[in-house]
C-alpha cells in the first residue's frame, strides 16, 4: 500500500466516524449514538463493558482500541505497519508470535512481524551511528516527527496511547496480560500513578527515549524481553506483584528505585550501556544478571528474598553490591568483573566467586554469610603500575576480552549479520573500548583482593586463585595483595593458594603463584574453628602477615571447594582431614611474620594428642630473631641518624643487658633446644666430662694425684672431672684435697703441665656452673610449657 493509500485510508476512517456520530451508529455501523432508543443503548453498553470482544466496540482506527481489543482476547497486539481494516488482524497468539520470531511462519503476517522486529534492531542501530550523534532525541525526532510519520505511522504509540490503554474501561477484568509487540514508542513515555490489574508486555519493541514507570501499583508482571530502550528504563516507587523480565533487553540505563517486586527480576543477557542501578527495592524471588554487559552496576541497600546471580556476566566499569540482603546464594561465576565492592550485607545462604576474572581488584568486606564463602579460580588480573602512574592498572585475559567483544558485535549487528564498525557506532566504540583497558576505575580503587571483616558462619574456601601481575603492594600504603584480615570463620577454612594435587575439580589447573612478584596473605586477626591447609601450594615468595591468627584445629587438606552447579553447596569435605606433616608445617609456620599462628598450631597439636616440641622450639627461635632484629634495627637506625653517640649514652647499658640476654637465649637454644628438650643439656654434660676427661688424660697425660683426704692415690678419670664440674656439691672430698697429680709412670707433673691442668679445672668449674643454669632455664621451661 502506498502512503498515499494509507493517508486515504486513515482519512476514510475518520470521516465514518464523524458520519457514524451523526447517524447515530458506530464507525462499524453498529454502536447507537447518544439519544437513541433507550433499550438499544442498554444493549450497547452491555456489548462494550468490560471484557467485550464485540468488535462494534472498538476503533479500529485507533491504537488504544486495538490494543484493548486484543487484550481481551488474551491475543498479544502487533504493530503492523499497514492498517487492517479488520480487528483481528492486529491480534496474534503467543504461539504465532514465537512461530514468526523463530522463521517457522509460512504466512505473510509471519513473515511481516519477522520484518518488524528486524526492523527495530536496525532503527537501534541508526540511533548510534555517525551523523545522528548517538543521542535518542535524533532518532526520535527522525522516525516520529512530520517527515517519517507516514512510514512508521501505525507502528507508533506515544505515552497517552499507553495511559490510555492502562486505563480503558473495556479491559477484561483479571491478569490477562496487554502485550504490545514489535512496537516503536516515541518520546517519553512515563506511565505514574497507575492501578494496573493486567501484566504489561512490551516485548521485541524499542522506546526511542526513555520509559518511567512511577508509583505504578501492577498485579502482575512488567515484560521487556528482547527490548530497546535509548535512553533510560525506570521502574520507581512502584509495587509490582509480579516480575520485572528483561531478558535479552538492550538499555541506556536500567533503574529500579525504592520499588517492591513480587516474584522475580531477570535481566539476563541484557547490554546496559550506561548502568544498571537497583537501589533500596524489595525482591521477593531471585534477581538474575546473567550473562549480561553493563558499563556499571550498582545493587544498594536491597532485599532479595532469593538468589542473586552474576553468572557470565560482564561490568566494564564499577561493579556494587552494598547494604543489601540476600535470601539466597550470591553467585558470580565465570563472570568479568572490574573494580567490584561488596561490602556491609547479609547473605543468608553462600557467596560464590568461581572461575571469574577481575582486572582491578575485589573488596569483598563487613559481609555477613550465613553459610560458605567460597573463593575458587579466580583471577586477580592486576598489573603494577608503572612509576610514572598513580593508578592501578589491570586487563582481563584475551580470551575474556574476545568472549565479551564477541557478545557486542553480535549486538551491534544489522539483520544481514554485517557489525557495525566501532568507529560508526559512539556506544559500541566507548565499551570495546573499556573491555580493551588498563585503567581501573577511580573510586572504589581496590587494587588487591580484599576479604576484610566478615562474619562465616559455616566455611571459608580459598582454592587457586591466580594473578597476572606484579602484586607487591606500594610501601606508602602497606597494603596486602590478598587479605582475609578481621574476618571470623564459624566452620573450617579450607586454603590453598593454587590448585591441589590431586583434584578432581572439573576447572583447569591454574598456574603456581609466580615468583617474579611477592604476594602478602594477610590473616591480621583472622580467627576460625578449624584451619584446613594444602601447604605445597605457598610457595617461598609468600608471606603470612599473622597478628592476632587464631585457629582451635589444624588440619592438611587438598579441598578443591567444588560445589553443586546449579546451586552452591559447602565445600567438599570427603577427603580426610589429617594432622599436617610437621616440615610442611614448619615451612608454612616460617613464612609468618609472628608467632601467633605457632601458638595456635601448638594449642591444636596437644589437643589432638600429637607431640607439638618442634613448633615450640621454631616459635621460641622465631621470638628471639624477631627481638634480635628490632635491636639491631634501633642501632641501626640511631647509626644513620648521626646521633650515635648521644643514643650510646643513654641506652648503652640497657641494650648491652639486652643483647647479653639474647645471647644467653640463643646458648639455651643451642644447649636444650630452648629449654624444651633438657636432655640435650645433659647430654652436653656428658660430652663436655668426655672431652675434659680426655683432655687431661690423653693430651695433659696426667693420670692420677696423691689426697691428702686418704693419703693415697685418687684417679683424674670422668668422676674427677664431673665432681669439679657440679657446683656447690661433692662426690669425694680427696678430689679436691690434692697434694700433687702424677703421670702414667708415677712421676710427678712439671710446673707447666700443673698450671695448665690447674687452669683446666677452673674452666670445667665454669663449664659446670653453665650448664647448671642452663639445666635449670630448660627444666623451668618444661615445667611452664
């Protein structure tokens, strides 16, 4: 039909209409006009109340009519783009439109709503190229304005058209739905204060500016799916019984405000080119973003009654999750995530962060999970920045790149399948150009993977996670690379930093922590029940920072965190959970910058029954090099002060005592192994009289002395020596009354052999108070643990 055809058609229809007005018949012919027969009006208005399908009724040259028409023959209203002059012809069931939309239609209105919805992507496509600027009005003004009206003439509505059909008295009573499909809505459409008993459906339309729902009270469902919208989607201080589905919808910006929602919101698979905002709203069901790319998203002070998923989803930007409840799991998984917050909530089920990629760091902190926290596979993309840049700098991975580039050029594809070039579509250019970025968001900078203060009730699992950069946090901020710091553990934490031996995880097997950067785990007042470690997977170039750790067990396992994959689980506890090997042990327990985890280890191991003396003895080393270096650190320091002298003067006599008690400590460590192994004290005894015995013997010669106690000859074998050793006790008086000491053929000893033999004696005198002291220091130390 040519748009002369269609001018004269629609011209037609208003003229029967004003004859019909006259005449006192409908522009059907068979509606009477006001002041005619009283019984004839009475069956008027029985035919046309509400929930009529009698097509005198209707308009058919108006878009309300229309679309109430086919609402209450639950029919779904198609916006064609010629003028039927038959009613039913607008009206397609749901099955015929899912047949149109799939190309299993073999009649032409399938084949024309099939164009029709073509022809919406294109007119999206339009809205971002060169020329128009990319801005909504341009296309709003060039499709809905005078000089395009005829073309797109019957497939436009406008926002009286939707608050008239809202509100038309004729609608059919109950939750049949109004769908309006492959729709072009010019202007602004906002529909506020409406009392809507019917689901409204725009699905397969485009909104060529925005679209605001305020104070709506619907009592069923809001449908956007394979939606539109330039500009922005609102739904605002509004109650909606049912769900909000925006499956496969392209917005400017999705917001829902201070609303509540009755069953579910799935936004799956939807493009937000600007950002998806959800902010003080109520969800009773689960809320899905899956496989979705937003520029940002930001999830603020919610309750969800149910799951919240970022499977597959993609934030270019900043990505918040704050001061929200959610009733069930929160999982982002094989997600790509930028700066990402998630801080000050309550989860009443798991967190999961599974095989995802986050390029610029996590700060997942001040959370409440009533079950497990699981951390496994993820990618930590930081990069160090270069010395000339104050930002951090990060880049997801270039099969993650291409994934995500993959999605938008099939977005931004015409019907032929032709992209659109990035240099020809504003929108498209600005996100290929953040997927393809280093920078990282200015607020929140995150730079690390934060897991600071949160409370687990049941598990934590920490399982290969990797890093693509260099992660040696600026010593300006002294930050740690990955922090569990103030975080409390109800159950067991399950950590291993890259993937365990042995796993049957179906994920691939992340590379071992490089040792081209350092990585700082900070467990700073981390406190849980049990501590379950894979040891071999901390390599030299990790250090524990452990002020205030604190764990009850202490466990070696290989946990790979799996859980359910359609839900999340705890963390898999079949494998036997063991004692640690005490070298691994003590290797990890060496890569702690204090001794609070020892003190623990110690307190697990002698629960468990298990001999804990190698512990006590590396945390007693550990002590001692620890108070030896801030010594030498305050010498140091006062040396290259240039004020050496004056710190000699006043600290000279306390440090000395000091370094006189370090080495007093260190001896004991030699001799007893800190006290914790007396026998190695007596053993010393016992070598030391050997040595001194053979000394005498073999190197002095001299073999026995003349007493003066029983006037005959004393032999200066062991007992000799070990009676001048014992101090302040004797075994034999006649071992020190000695009037002369003799050689092997009883001759007396020359001058020289007797000083050096008198000389002998006094040193194993002062060998013998030693290690009496010594003895002592180590049985106080057994006794006091």
């Amino acid at each position: 039909m040519t748009i002369g055809q269609r001018a004269g058609r629609v011209l037609t229809l208003h003229v029967a209409v004003v004859i019909a007005i006259l005449v006192g018949t409908c522009p059907s012919g068979a509606q009477p006009a006001a002041g005619s027969d009283p019984a004839m009006k009475g069956n008027a208005k029985e035919r046309c109340s509400a929930g009529s399908i009698d097509r005198s009724c209707f308009n058919s040259a108006d878009i309300a009519d229309r679309i109430v028409y086919c609402a209450n023959l639950n029919k779904s209203y198609v916006f064609f783009s010629h003028l039927p002059g038959d009613l039913d012809k607008y009206c397609k069931t749901p099955a015929e439109v899912r047949r149109a939309i799939n190309g299993r239609s073999s009649d032409q209105d399938g084949k024309e709503i099939a164009a029709l919805i073509k022809e919406i992507g294109e007119i999206y496509l339009a809205a971002g190229k060169s020329g128009s600027g990319g801005k909504p009005s341009d296309i709003d003004r060039q499709i809905c304005e005078a000089d395009q009206r005829e073309r797109f003439a019957h497939r436009i509505a406008r926002t009286q058209d939707v608050n008239r059909v809202v509100t038309d008295q004729r609608l059919r009573s109950g939750r049949t739905p109004i769908v309006m499909a492959a729709g072009i809505f010019c202007g602004d459409i906002n529909l506020v204060g409406a009392d809507l008993t019917h689901s409204l459906v725009f699905d397969y339309s485009i909104f060529l500016r925005s679209a605001v729902f305020a104070y709506v009270n619907a009592a069923a469902n809001l449908s956007f799916n394979v939606t539109y919208v330039l500009g922005e989607l609102a739904i605002r201080r509004s109650k909606i019984s049912g769900g909000v589905y925006l499956w496969n919808a392209v917005v400017g910006t999705l917001s829902i405000w201070q609303s509540n929602i009755g069953l579910d919101v799935d936004a799956s698979e939807i493009l937000a080119v600007q950002k998806i905002d959800i902010t003080q709203t109520k969800v009773a069901g689960p809320v899905s973003l899956a496989k979705s790319i937003g520029r940002s998203l930001y999830l603020n002070g919610n309750e969800f009654g149910s799951d919240l998923s970022l499977r597959g989803m993609a934030v270019l930007d900043q990505a918040v999750v704050a001061r929200s409840t959610i009733g069930g799991d929160f999982v982002v998984r094989d997600a790509e995530l930028s700066s990402a917050s998630i801080s000050n909530n309550r989860f009443a089920s798991s967190v999961v962060l599974h095989e995802s990629e986050i390029r610029c760091g996590i700060n997942l902190s001040n959370n409440i999970v009533a079950k497990d926290l699981i951390v496994s596979h993820a990618s930590i993309r930081i990069l160090k920045p270069k010395a000339s840049e104050t930002s951090v700098v990060g880049r997801w991975s270039q099969p993650k790149q291409d994934s995500i580039l993959g999605t938008l050029r099939n977005i931004f594809s015409s019907a032929d399948g032709k992209v659109v070039g990035e240099d020809q579509d504003t929108r498209l250019g600005e996100l290929a150009n953040l997927v393809r970025s280093y920078a990282c968001p200015s607020s929140p900078v995150v730079g690390a993977a934060d897991f600071r203060d949160n409370r687990i009730e049941k598990n934590i699992c920490l399982n290969a996670p990797s890093f693509g950069g260099d992660l040696k946090p600026s010593a300006s901020r002294g930050e740690s690379s990955l922090s569990f710091a103030g975080t409390a553990v109800g159950g067991t934490a399950f950590m291993a930093l890259n993937q365990a031996a042995g796993s049957n995880s179906s994920a691939p097997t992340q590379p071992p922590i490089s040792d081209a950067y350092d990585l700082n785990l900070d467990l700073i007042g981390f406190r849980t029940d049990a501590l379950a470690v894979a040891f071999e997977t901390y390599g030299k170039q990790v250090r524990l920072l452990t002020t205030g750790f604190r764990f009850d067990r202490l466990f070696e396992s290989n946990s790979d965190c799996s859980f359910d994959q359609s839900s999340a689980t705890s963390p898999s506890t079949s494998k036997r959970l063991e004692l640690p090997h005490l070298h691994k042990l003590l290797q990890w327990l060496g890569q702690a910058d204090t001794t609070h985890p020892h003190k623990s280890a110690i307190s697990a191991f002698e629960a468990a029954g298990a001999d804990a003396t190698e512990i006590k003895i590396q945390k007693a080393r550990a002590e001692l090099w620890t108070d030896l270096d801030e010594k030498l650190q305050e010498v140091r320091t006062a040396w290259n002060g240039g004020d050496f002298g004056a710190w000699l003067s006043s600290h000279a006599f306390g440090r000395a005592w000091d370094f006189s008690r370090l080495a007093g400590t260190w001896t004991l460590g030699w001799l007893a192994d800190y006290g914790f192994r007396p026998q190695k004290a007596i053993l010393f005894i016992a070598l030391a009289i050997l040595a001194y015995t053979l000394w005498i013997s073999r190197y002095l010669k001299v073999q026995s002395a003349v007493s003066d106690v029983r006037g005959g000859q004393v032999r200066t074998g062991w007992l000799f020596v070990m009676d001048h050793m014992i101090p302040g006790y004797n075994i034999d008086e006649a071992h020190f009354k000695i009037r002369s000491f003799h050689y092997a053929n009883g001759r007396q000893i020359d001058t020289i052999t007797e000083r050096r033999l008198r000389r002998t004696i006094r040193l194993i005198k002062f060998t013998g108070v030693v290690a009496a002291l010594f003895v002592a220091a180590a049985l106080k130390a057994l006794i006091t643990g």
